[in-house]
C-alpha cells in the first residue's frame, strides 16, 4: 500500500477530520506545551491512565462515579479552582513538574484542557492514536519504524484557532526521524514544510519559545515560566502513549 505523510497546523484543519476516513490512519498528537507532555510524563512516573474530557462537569461527573480519580487540567493555563466548579479544587494543573511520581503513581487522572483536548477527540475515528511530545520522540519514532502504519497524521494542537510553532517544531523532528520510511510515499507540504523548520531552530528551541504565543504566556508566568524548559527537554522518557478506543490514554504495551 502506498504511504502518506501530512502535518495539521490549526484546529480548523483538524475540526475537518470527522468528514475524513481515517480508518487507516495513525495520528500523533502533539500539544506541547503542555497538554501532551504532561500526559506522557504521568505516565512515566506511574499514572495508570489519563481520560480527557472537554468540559470541567464531564471531569466532576467522572469523579461522582469513581471518587479516587484525580482531577487535573486549566482554564487560561491555571490550575481549576473551587470558584469555576461549584466548589471542588482541581488536585492538578496543567505543568509536567506537578506530575510527580508521589503524586499520580498508581492513579487515575480525569483532564480537561482547552486544545490539547480538541485535538485528540478530533482524531478519534483514526485507527490508532499516539501521544507525541519531545520528551519521548524516540519512542515514538522507533514505534512509527517498526508499525510502519501506512497512514500518518501528525496533528498540531495549535494555540486558539491558530498553528503553534511549538508544535510544529515537534511534527517536524518526528518527520525528519522517520522520513526514509515515508519518502517515496504522497508527502503533503506541510510535512515538507515542518521538517525543513526544525533544523532551523532546533540547536536553541528555548529561545524560539520566544517567539511562540504559548511560549510568550508561559515565560510571562513566574509560576509556570519553568514549564516550557520542562516540555522541550528531548528524549527524557521511553514509552509510547496511546488514546485507547474506550476514551482512555495509557502505555502501549
Ligand atoms: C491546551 O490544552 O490548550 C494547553 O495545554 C494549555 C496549557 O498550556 O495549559
């Protein structure tokens, strides 16, 4: 079978999956700063799953059901307070480096973020969904190598209703690692396009985080000004994370 390879940037492009057939597809999934990478990094110290939801009263209706799951996530990038959920405070943010092994290790994590969260219902109908961040890129590079999945879709959060340079920066390293194997296949531009940015601005990511919205709102925050360094850090976490079929994001076995 023929393969492909194309990047999404924005949310309007992947609001249009549900018209697509993706039955045959892989999409990774990046929101790097920060949804995705605080998932991958859960995991990594021991979290046994992360269900994403929408909506702050999708993740208390969860917490009625099943009252030992931690709540998790943001709204305008802060931790979710008594005052915005009628009186229960979210035990998580959004930040990688509240994910502590004493913290998630042996739990169930309910998060509700703005894109990061989008992004991956978008992809919902695919055949398979990875998690993708820079912390585990390997990973997910060598996964891509042996699976050879025919199809792949790498899907860009973005900021808003915008792209985000931090997310196609990611897009861009996983084509550059994977790109002999997709080469000869139907490459879209925009796969063309993010691999040919990333080794622009790949010696100094910090910096280009400066001149990304997401990067910007962070570094402005004292508090969560140490996450961007967090989320661009590469190759710190061997593991392959993927939205299961029932809603849930665990380890690929
Ligand atoms: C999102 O899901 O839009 C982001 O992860 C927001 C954030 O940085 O908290």
């Amino acid at each position: 079978m023929s393969k492909s390879l194309e990047v999404l940037f924005t949310p309007a492009e992947y609001n249009a999956l549900s018209q697509r057939d993706l039955s045959d597809s892989l999409c990774v999934v990046f929101d790097i700063l920060r949804a995705t990478s605080t998932m991958v990094t859960a995991l990594a110290n021991g979290a046994t799953a992360i269900i994403p939801v929408a909506e702050i009263s999708e993740a208390l209706a969860i917490r009625q059901r099943q009252p030992a799951v931690l709540l998790a996530g943001e709204r305008d990038g802060m931790r979710i307070r008594a005052a915005q959920t009628g009186g229960i405070d979210f035990d998580l943010g959004n930040s990688p480096r509240e994910y502590i092994r004493e913290r998630v290790d042996g739990k169930t994590i309910v998060i509700t973020t703005t894109n990061g969260t989008r992004a991956l219902r978008a992809c919902a109908t695919a055949k398979k969904v990875l998690i993708g961040s820079f912390l585990n890129l390997r990973s997910i590079a060598s996964w891509i190598r042996d699976q050879l999945p025919p199809h792949l879709l790498l899907v860009c959060s973005g900021t808003h209703e915008q792209a985000a340079l931090e997310d196609t920066l990611a897009a861009g390293a996983l084509c550059e690692k994977i790109w002999p194997h997709y080469a000869l296949g139907r490459i879209a531009d925009s796969a063309e396009i993010s691999r040919r940015i990333y080794p622009l601005l790949q010696s100094d990511l910090y910096g280009a985080m400066r001149h990304s919205r997401n990067g910007q709102r962070l570094l402005a925050n004292p508090a969560l000004r140490e996450d961007v360094r967090t989320c661009i850090q590469r190759e710190t976490i061997s593991l392959v994370a993927e939205l299961c079929k029932d809603g849930m994001v665990k380890k690929l076995e």
